[in-house]
C-alpha cells in the first residue's frame, strides 16, 4: 500500500452554485456533448500536485497556510471547448487578480517542492464536460454567475467503486 495521496489545490463551488450550473448545464448542452462531471465534484483547480507523500502533503501544507491574500469575486460568465483535452469548460472573462495570485504562489510552492506543474498559462475553469470529442456548440453570451471566494481547499481525488471523488483534507481563510 502506497502512502502518495493524488492531490490538488482548488476553490470549492457552494452546493447551491454546484446544482445551478449543472441544471444551465443541462439545458445548454446536447446530451451526447460529452460526460458530464457529477454535481459534487466542480471545482476550480489552483495547482494540481499528483501523487504526493505524506511527508510532501505537510509541507506543501505549512507553506499553503503561510498565504495571506485577500479574498475576491470570481465571476463565472465564459465558456469553451479544448479539443485537444476533450474538455468543455466554464471560466471567467477577466479573472480577478487575486485568483491569478494564489494560482501562482501555489503553483511555484509545488514546483519548488518538487510536484511538476504545467507550462500552459493558468487558465481558471470549472471542467462541466469531459470527453468532448465532437464540435459542442456553446451557450450565447448572458449567462454567469458570482463566486465570492473566501477560502481555498487541498483534496484528494480518489477512485472508488468506478467514479472519482473529491475528498477535502484542509481548508484555509483568505483575509477578509
């Protein structure tokens, strides 16, 4: 038995936000667009780390807790499908300062600890469709919704009797 825990960074979406984006999901897109992401599993990912040791999860969760950083609004009014990565995705138009910020202190606390990051730019996304192998066609312009951020999330991602979940481990506030 390994003691690497697959984890990431990420900001949780409230369960009531979670239910109305998979109900606007639902209705914007066709059903066969792609697999659609359980309702309890859309977040916004800051810095995924892979397989991390016990040890490395403690570190990389001291410096985490190290952040101080205000909170923000996130605003959730983009779309878009990458075909390469078979992925349609919900997003924001100008994503807030703040939340380029913590992306990017988590993700350089990561590499430095010796989890490898992306080199694509840091792209905020809630991942609503995976498996997106065909042109989707995606919802005029109109819709969105406000994400007041307060604090940030390490979890783990598990595979348990065929599906993934999230499991949160620790939480930390960001300034009010």
């Amino acid at each position: 038995m390994s003691d690497q825990k697959r984890l990431f960074f990420a900001l949780p979406l409230p369960a009531d936000l979670q239910q109305r984006i998979i109900e606007w999901r639902a209705a914007s897109f066709a059903p066969d667009a792609g697999r659609p992401i359980a309702a309890a599993n859309l977040h916004i990912t800051l810095a995924f780390l892979g397989d991390v040791s016990a040890q490395k999860q403690r570190t990389l969760s001291a410096l985490a807790g190290r952040i101080q950083q205000p909170g923000f609004t996130l605003a959730l009014d983009d779309a878009g499908h990458w075909p390469r990565s078979q992925v349609v995705w919900l997003g924001s138009r100008q994503p807030p300062r703040g939340l380029l910020q913590l992306a990017n202190l988590l993700r350089a606390q990561a590499a430095r600890s010796g989890c490898p990051q992306s080199t694509q730019p840091f792209h905020p996304h809630v991942t609503l469709l995976r498996n997106a192998q065909h042109p989707v066609r995606l919802p005029p312009p109109g819709f969105g919704w406000q994400l007041p951020v307060r604090e940030f999330v390490l979890y783990e991602s598990r595979f348990e009797q065929g599906r993934t979940r999230y499991q949160p481990l620790q939480s930390w506030s960001l300034n009010p």
